[in-house]
C-alpha cells in the first residue's frame, strides 16, 4: 500500500466512525431516555474534548512525528467508539463522548499533518483527494448505521462491529505511513515576509477556516430545515444536506488537478464565489429547488477550501503545531456557526439568518491570498502553490 493510499484510508476511517456516531445518536437517546437538553451536553463533551486535543496534538506530531499519534488517536477513536454504546448516564454518557472528542481531535490534527507529509514526499497536492475520503467514509458510516437501525441492531453491537473494523484496519495502514521530515525553509527573497508580517499571515488562514467551517456547520444543522421553511416536503428537504455532502466528496476528488491548473488563490476565491453566488440566489428567490441545488453549489465550492488552507499553514513550518492553530479556530467556526444562525433565525427568520452563510462565504472569497504560498527550499512545497503553465516553463 502506498502512502497516500493509507493516510486516505486513515481519512476514510476517520470519517467512518463519525458517520457511524452520528446516525446511532437517536438509538443512544432512546437507550437513555435523553431530553434534547441532556443530548446537547453530550455533544459539548464531545467538542470540549477535541478543542482541548487538537494543540496538544500538534505538540506531540512535532516532537514525536505524525505518524506515531496518528497510531495512537485512531487505536483510540476506534475503541472509544464503543464507550457511548455502554454508558448508563447521561453524566457518564458526555465524559465518553468527551473521551471519543480528544481522539478525533487527536486525530484530525495528526492526519493532517501525516497528509502534508506525504505530499511532500510525493511532490504534488494530494491534500485534497485524501479528505474526500472522510466524506465517503463519513457516507459509508451513516449508511451502515442507518441500515443496522433498519434492522433492528443495536447501537451497541453497531459500535462494536464499526470500532472492531476501524482498529483491524488501522493497524494494517498505519504501518504504511511515512515519519515526518524536516519543514520545509522558505527561500530568501525580496518580499519574504517579517515576522509580524508572517503572524498576520497565520491569523489570515485562521479567520478563513472559521469562515468556510462556519458555513459547513449552518449547512449540516440548518439545510434540512431551510428547504421546509421555503414549502418543500420531508423528502426533499432531507436531500438538502445529502446533495451538499455528495458535492463536498466530489469536488474534493477534483480540487487537487484544479490546483494544479489555477493556483489555491483563484481556486478557492472561485470556490467561495460559487457558495456565495448559489446562497445568495436561493435566499432571493425562496423556490425549494433552487434551494437544493444552491446547497450542491456551496458544497462543491467550499469542498476544496480547508485543504488549500492546511496546506499553507504548514508550508515552511512544522506541520503539526501549525496545522493545530487552523484546525482549532475553524473547529470553533463549525461549533458556532449552527447556534448562530439559530439565534437570529429566532428573532427573524430561517432564510434572513442563513444571510450568515452568504457573509461567511464572501469573506473565503475575500480572503482568498492568505493561501498565497511563499517560495520554499524543497520543490515539493512549492509544486502545490504554482499553477501548472508556471511549472513547465
């Protein structure tokens, strides 16, 4: 197995065991007799848990290498799966979910450093093929639970089998991944940044994941409830966050040819202007078809977003502790983006909050050359910032 294919399986795996969770929740909640309040402070500990592991992640990717916490944080998702299954409380029921949290944020810090790692190795972006396999394994997840549910499994034996799967499985592809190398040092030039400078530069790419996750979390919570509030049906409705994960997943199997072609800035400046121009139209028109497709547009422009901004986080800098900083504020953006659109939806309406979406994406639009990568010493770095007529010539 190559590296690439295994830091995508990891990817897979990641999303898997999410996908699994998340269509298990109401079988967990019926197991505990849980009231929407009770839920809620399960979900906190599982969002606590991963804010407080992402920057301790970083630090250890650093000091002991990606691929060692990357072992470790999937050994532990995997059979920390299986801890909500078999919770009596709601108490002890949010510290397992808190446990599941400090893995998966363990996780996501440390597979993404792995990914830049090999796409150093490789020479070429492959940062954006490899999360489209947590949106696939995110599907395949919520497929196979909802068929368990159907069937009458379970959600502890659903866990079981998935956390039994995701370990055999790690313990076969880990073995594939690469030990990290030396960042990359960026080469002296005329307009190389001072340090000042540079730490704008980092807080550039945090506001801009806060912004795309901001716009991902709205579509995950609100789509569904957007298309009923504009007269769809149940069905149609239920499409709505399907169509965004779908494109999501694809376009990310695109976004890194298009890199290649275009460059991250006029990439991902497309991207946002392509959420921005499909939001805007569905909230002026109100039509539930629209609507639907206007969240397959902002899936597929947002979808090649958070791989263009980790790769620059990392490039000239150690990966870990510099993909912690982005992965922790775009988490935030994720977390407060649903809340957000709840509390003015409140006081206004549905598609008047959902205008929130449409500022979020303009920003990714806006703000777009902070992923304008400095020249680096090792080529392979530099071949994932530079359009494809700049590379032959």
């Amino acid at each position: 197995m190559s590296p690439r294919a295994a830091i995508a399986t990891v990817f897979t795996l990641n999303g898997f065991v999410l996908g699994t969770w998340g269509a298990r929740i109401p079988a967990i909640q019926d197991r505990l007799h849980v009231g929407p309040g009770g839920l809620a402070v399960a979900l906190a500990g599982l969002a606590a848990g991963a804010l407080i592991a992402m920057p301790l992640a970083g630090r250890l990717s650093s000091r002991h290498g990606s691929r060692t916490v990357v072992r470790a944080a999937l050994l532990a998702l995997g059979l920390g799966l299986l801890l909500p299954a078999v919770a009596p409380s709601v108490a002890l029921l949010t510290a397992a979910t808190f446990a599941l949290g400090l893995a998966n944020g363990s996780l996501d810090v440390s597979m993404n450093a792995q990914g830049i790692e090999v796409e150093r190795a490789m020479g070429r972006p492959v940062l954006s093929t490899v999360h489209a396999g947590f949106s696939f394994g995110g599907l395949l997840g919520a497929g196979a639970g909802a068929l368990a549910a159907a069937a009458g499994v379970g959600a502890g034996p659903n866990f079981l089998a998935a956390g039994l799967l995701t370990v055999g499985v790690a313990a076969v592809v880990v073995r594939h991944l690469i030990p990290d190398g030396p960042p990359p040092v960026a080469l002296p030039h005329a307009d190389a940044p001072a340090p000042a400078a540079a730490r704008v530069g980092r807080w550039r790419l945090r506001a801009l994941a806060f912004c795309c996750l901001f716009a991902e979390g709205a579509a995950m919570d609100w789509s569904a409830v957007h298309l009923r509030s504009v007269g769809a049906g149940a069905a149609v409705a239920a499409l709505a966050y399907a169509a965004f994960s779908v494109a999501m997943a694809t376009g990310r199997l695109t976004g890194d040819r298009l890199n290649e072609r275009w460059g991250p800035v006029t990439l991902a400046r497309r991207g946002g202007l392509l959420a921005t121009g499909a939001m805007a139209v569905s909230l002026a028109t109100g039509v539930p078809i629209v609507s639907l497709l206007a969240y397959l547009a902002l899936g597929a422009g947002l979808s090649v977003v958070i791989p263009l901004i980790f790769r620059a986080a990392a490039a000239g800098a150690d990966a870990g502790p510099a993909l912690a900083g982005v992965t922790t504020t775009g988490y935030l953006g994720l977390l407060s983006g649903p809340p957000a659109i709840g509390a003015v939806a409140s006081a206004t309406s549905v598609p008047t909050a959902l205008l929130l979406v449409v500022v979020a994406t303009t920003a990714v639009a806006l703000g777009a050359g902070a992923l304008r990568l400095p020249r680096v010493a090792a080529g392979a770095t530099d071949v994932a910032h530079s359009p494809a007529p700049a590379r032959a010539a």
